[in-house]
C-alpha cells in the first residue's frame, strides 16, 4: 500500500527531525560551559559586583541562566511556537525574522542558479548523448573533469577579476544600498539582476555540467531500453522518439539530482556569497560566527536541517508517485 | 554471469598494492595523476629546499606588488610583498597533509562502520544507517564552522571534523558491497568451518572491500583538499600557516582584484585545480583498472555523486535490486540478503 508507505516516511524524517533539533540544541554545549567566562572573561578593573552582573547578562543573554533540562524544556517550546531564540545583536531581533529577511536574497541566487543549470544542462546533456563520442560529448567529458576540480569560488574570483574589474560588465562587489533600497520598482529589479549576474555564473557553472552529465548518462541508459527500440521499429521519427519517449523517461533520474540539490540550495552559497558580499543566508551565518552570535548560527543550522529533510522526504514521495516501476518494499 | 558474480570477480581482482601501482602506471592518464601526485609530495616535503624566499617574511616593502620576473617567478603579493612562489610551495603542505590524513582516517572509519553494519547486521546496522541518515541532513558546512568555532582553529580538529562527518558516503558504499560479499561461497564455507565474525570480517570480508577502500580514499582526498581550501578561504583555517585557500582570501581581501595583480589570484587556484585533478584522475583511471565494464564518462558522473557523499551508492542499489530480481541464482536463496538495501 502506498498510503501507508507515505506516513511510515512522514513518521521517520519526524524521527530524524527529532534527533537534529536535539543534536542542534547540545552541539554548542559540549564547548561552552558558562558563556559568561568563555566570552568575558574578568578584567583588570573590573570588581567582583561588577562582573558578577556582566555575568548574570551574558548568561541570560545566551539562556544558560537555568540548568541544563529547563533550557532543553524551554528550547522545545519555543520550536512548537515556531520560535529559534533570539539574536544576540544590538536589539535582540528574533532569529526567525532576521531568517526571513536574508532567505528570499539567497532564494535569487539559488533558484536562478538552479533553473539556469537545469535547462543548460537538460539541453548540452541530450545534445551530448545524442552525439555519443563524438566532440560534443568529449567536450563535455573534459569540462566535467575540470569543473570538478575547480572550487567554485575560485571561479568567482576569476569572473570577479575578468568581467567586474577589466570589462566592467557587471558589478564586481553587491551594491551595499540593493537590499535598503530595493522597493520592486522595474529599476530596483534591474540592479538586482545586475548584482546577481556573477555570484549566479559561478555556481551556475558546475551546475550545468552536473545536471549535463546526469541527463546524458540517464538519456543514453533510456535509449539502449526495449521500449525505445520498438518505437524506432515502428518507423516514429527521431524526433518523436526523442521528446515522446527518452527525455520523460530520462527525467526520472534528473528528478532525484533536483531534490538532492534543492536541500543543499540554501547554505551551499556560504562561499559565494562571501566572495560578492551577498547580503543573504551565507553571509548572516557567518556574520554570526564572527560575533559567537550562537542562538543565530544555531537556529540557521536548524532551519537548514528542517529544510534538508523536508526536501528529501518530498522527493522520495514524489519519486514513488511519479515512477510506477518503483515498489515501495510491500511483499503483496 | 549474474551481476553478483561480477562484482564477487571484481573484489577479488584487488591484487597487492604494487600490482595495483603498476597497473594505474601502465595507464596513460593514471600516469599523469601519478606523476602530478608524486610531485606535488616532493613539492610539500622539500619545501624549504625548493621555495626562493621565505613565504613568512612580510617585511619587503621595496618589492610589493611586482608582476611575474626572474627575480619573482610568479610575482609578489601587492600588501606585504610576498613571493608567491614560495607561497605556493608551502601551501601544497597543507593541502597534502589534510587531504591525505583526512583521506586514510575517512578509509578506517568508513570500512569499519560499513562492514560492521553490513556484516554484524541488526540493531548494529540499524543504528549506524541512522547515524548515516541524520547526518547527512545536517548542513555540513555550516556545522563545520560552528564546530571550528568552538572547539578551536588548529589543523587537528579541521581534520576531526572532517572525518567526523566525512565518513558516511564510503559506510553505505562498503555495507553494500559487504551484503553482498555476506552471501559468497567462501564466507559460507568460513563460517561453517566455524570461524569467529572477527575472523571472517577481517580476513575474507576486508580484503574483498579493499580495492573499493583505496579509490574512494584518492576521491576523497581530492573533495577535502576542496573543503579545505574553501574553510582556509573563509579564514576558518589554522592562523598560523600558508594555505592556497588562504592566499586566495587574503589576495581578495588585499585587493588583487581591484589592483589587477591576476598572479596573486591564479597561482593559488591553478595550485589547487592541479593538487584535485591529480587525485581525482588516479581515483577514475583506478575505477576503470578494477571494472573495465565502466566507462570514463560514467565515473565522473558518479564523482558529481561523491561530492554529495552518495558516491557510487546508485551502481550498487541497480546491482541490489538486479539481484532481488532473480533470487534464484543466489547460492542460497532462502536468505537473500540485499532485501534490506539502502531504503529499508
């Protein structure tokens, strides 16, 4: 049965949620005992009633001001309010806001990244498999091995280098105003679009020769399948062959790759978005990092897990649903 | 010839390390990443030796920001007045040495865990397939920094953390190749000859896994040395060394980019594109040594897989389900073991 194979998946990544929030809540307690001491420590004229107040704030700041299990009790209760803490910045803005305003800057870059590479990649890997062994498909053998090898940032750099700093194509660094100033006005769209353009090229560029070599090994498995030999036998046109029969098939596999890079989509851009000075995800995690921001690194690195498993969950479901060869391990 | 009995062929042509050696030299392009990989390990040893100037000394003001000279051969940095070169050459030590420690840790760590969980079975597979789900949701990166943050900078833990978390994508792989390996005619015999577990998974099961062991680890050393330099770009690295992601962030930081000097910025990049190729090629051409069935092209989609720690996990569910597929020619079809694949 189906229906009991989907709620048996919810049930386990529920499971698998569970151990993450807890590992999530533990993770910054095996190294800070008292946040207090670690952070400030006493200084040279500081007297005993002073630092004692500092340290009472910090505690409370960091909420190590109850043991241990209360934190834990207290940590639970806020997630069902959908609340991860709040930030140790000036104004102690809540860690879920300050998510929401840096999500949808890394979403530009992430969605746009991907959508670019899927279509590249759709077209260069059918092109490729089509004509196996021949340049087209070696071309794309040897990129792959480049890219491979190749850091992303590193490409960044270079396109930092080539097209902001000698050609002036496109703005080597984020415009710091975009985000303030941005109001979806047609002229604020553009100066996104413009910013983007380098940080999207970078990761677009490994993307469109992954998503190039899975669509051409998927295609080239489709095309040896009996189905399709029949379909040419039964004198249908390449053409029809191709979109009518290979590409759905082959788009199985390709489905799969998706929602493996869409759990990665929103912290695989740490780098990259510190090379441009992005004001999205990446840069506020590391932003935190630098100012031992804990309530804040913790509550990304929670929200990113969440999004990881819930994106892997969607995609099995979706696999079973959309490919009827797949059992579901049901004996009947 | 069933696709078990391939894989059961394929095991067993592991062969002795040198063997193994003369094969990937016989090939021409694992000649090449030999020879790339030997040089860069007499680059890193011999870096004292080799390196014109010392890499530390940041007192040159006359010779800030030269192009590439006889003097300079790839020119000096435009804020302190380093020589790049020597740069270079010390930065291959680190590279080397997290890649290839964090490599062979990877190697025990990962065979351990995948036949044990493949071998032992049960609640000892149950739990470590657990472990393996829940850690690769967890962000790696991002756990990585927290986890640098506070246990400390030094190349040790950077190692530790890696290790930690690296091990996942090769545990799957051997538990795969070990159920299958489970059900083969000589641990049968084994076992009923009445040897311990101990002794069947360290002398019949490991050896079987080995050839497996040893590719994974030169692929595995090419993603660290990635993972390494994108942590030392982020200025997560040890403080106190030269490492090419560190040279990368600091000529972007010094302004290379806004000043034109492209030497501060490709050297360190071409350094590590070349330090990735050259393991990378001796893991592929490795690939196709122990399984001519497979082609170039297909292990450097596989490779795309192994940098999101589901490295070769595919070919092995196809083999699983092939062989769920026709129980019948299992030698013992009462217990066919690869019911329990990966999505149990």
């Amino acid at each position: 049965m189906k229906r009991s194979y989907v709620i048996k998946r919810i049930l386990y990544a529920l499971f698998i949620f569970f151990i993450v929030l807890t590992l999530n809540f533990f993770i910054p307690r095996i190294g800070v005992r008292d946040p207090a001491e670690r952070y400030y420590p006493p200084q040279g004229a500081m007297s005993e009633i002073e630092y004692d107040i500092i340290k009472q704030f910090t505690r409370a700041q960091y909420g190590f001001d109850v043991s241990t299990f209360q934190q834990y009790i207290r940590y639970l209760r806020g997630l069902t309010r959908f609340d991860l803490g709040t930030s140790l910045r000036p104004g102690s803005p809540k860690v879920t806001e300050l998510i929401g305003q840096r999500l949808p800057w890394t979403l530009v870059l992430s969605v746009s990244t991907l959508l670019i590479s899927l279509v590249t990649g759709l077209l260069f890997g059918t092109l490729a498999a089509w004509k196996r062994g021949r340049w087209q498909d070696t071309t794309l053998l040897n990129a792959s091995t480049i890219s491979v090898a190749l850091p992303a940032f590193f490409i960044a750099l270079m396109l930092s280098f080539y097209l902001g700093f000698e050609l002036e194509l496109f703005p080597a660094y984020t415009n710091p105003n975009m985000v303030a100033d941005f109001d979806w006005s047609w002229k604020a769209i553009q100066v996104v679009l413009n910013n983007a353009a380098l940080p999207i090229m970078s990761m677009a560029l490994g993307g469109i020769v992954g998503y190039s070599q899975t669509t051409r090994n998927s295609v080239i498995a489709v095309t040896n399948e009996d189905f399709v030999i029949t379909a040419r036998a039964k004198g249908l046109s390449h053409r029809t062959v191709l979109y009518k029969h290979v590409l759905r098939n082959a788009m199985l596999p390709l489905a799969t790759s998706i929602g493996m890079s869409i759990s990665g989509l929103i912290g695989g851009a740490i780098i990259i978005e510190r090379v441009f000075n992005w004001q999205g995800m990446g840069t506020l995690f590391l932003e935190a990092n630098s100012t031992n921001d804990y309530p804040l690194m913790m509550g990304i690195m929670l929200f990113l897990s969440a999004f990881a498993i819930l994106a892997n969950l969607v995609t099995e479901l979706f696999y079973v649903i959309l490919d009827p060869r797949v059992t579901v391990g049901d004996k009947r | 010839m069933s696709r078990q009995n391939v894989i059961l062929q394929i095991a067993r042509r592991g062969g002795s390390l040198f063997s193994l050696g003369k094969k990937l030299w016989q090939h021409p392009k694992g000649r090449v990443g030999l020879i790339l990989v030997g040089l860069l390990v007499l680059v890193a040893v011999l870096a004292p030796v080799l390196a014109p100037y010392d890499p530390y000394d940041v007192t040159q003001r006359a010779e800030k920001g030269l192009r590439p000279s006889l003097q300079h051969p790839l020119g000096t940095s435009i804020t302190t007045g380093q020589d790049i070169l020597s740069m270079l050459i010390y930065g291959s030590r680190v590279s080397l040495m997290i890649g290839v420690s964090t490599g062979i840790a990877i190697a025990f760590l990962g065979a351990l865990m995948g036949v044990m969980a493949g071998y032992v079975g049960g609640v000892v597979d149950n739990l470590i397939m657990r472990v393996v789900d829940v850690l690769l949701v967890i962000p790696t990166l991002p756990l990585i920094i927290v986890l640098t943050n506070l246990l400390g900078r030094s190349y040790f833990v950077i190692v530790l953390v890696f290790v930690a978390f690296g091990w996942t994508g090769l545990a799957r792989v051997i538990r795969s190749l070990v159920l299958v390996l489970k059900n083969s005619n000589y641990v049968k015999a084994a076992e009923l000859a009445g040897a311990s577990r101990w002794y069947i998974m360290t002398k019949h099961i490991l050896p079987g896994t080995s050839h497996l062991i040893i590719m994974n680890t030169t692929l595995t050393c090419a993603g660290i040395m990635v993972a390494e330099a994108g942590l030392s770009f982020l200025g997560l690295g040890d403080p106190t060394a030269i490492s090419w992601g560190k040279m990368l962030a600091e000529a972007q930081g010094g302004g290379a980019l806004l000043f034109g000097a492209w030497w501060w910025i490709l050297a360190p990049g071409v350094g590590i594109f070349l330090a990735v190729f050259s393991f990378m090629r001796i893991g592929i051409v490795m690939e196709e040594v122990f399984n001519p069935r497979m082609k170039a092209s297909s292990s450097i989609y596989k490779l795309f897989k192994h940098l999101n720690n589901d490295y070769l996990d595919e070919v092995f569910q196809s083999m699983e389900d092939e062989a769920n597929a026709e129980p019948a020619e299992q030698p013992n079809g009462s217990n066919p073991p690869m019911a329990e694949g990966a999505h149990d």
